[in-house]
C-alpha cells in the first residue's frame, strides 16, 4: 500500500462571473499532486458561481 506525501501548493489567477464580474484569486491548497490542487482550486472557485480563468498553480 502506498501512501501519497501531500505538500502545499500556491495558486494564482482570476475567476470570472458575468460581466464585469472579475475577482483575483490568490490562496495555498494542500494536496497530493498538482493536478490535485488544481482539481481542488477549480472546484472552490465553482462552488461560488464563478469560472477559473488563468489559473497558474505551483508548488509552495
């Protein structure tokens, strides 16, 4: 059984709802890979009724 280090990842971009709705979004996700907080980041930003729109997650 393996296990999965998780580790924190930074994440920078916009989220868009309908115009001129347009917010920065800034924020630390924890997880256990990239595409992970990736997943995780997209998903919040949904959940508020808005659209990821360059996104840029990275390592923290």
């Amino acid at each position: 059984m393996s296990s999965k280090k998780s580790e924190t990842y930074t994440f920078t971009g916009v989220a868009v709802g309908i115009y001129p709705l347009r917010r920065s979004v800034t924020g630390d996700v924890i997880a256990s890979s990239r595409q992970e907080a990736i997943t995780k980041v997209e998903a919040g930003i949904r959940a508020r009724g808005l659209e990821p729109y360059d996104l840029t997650v990275r390592k923290a």
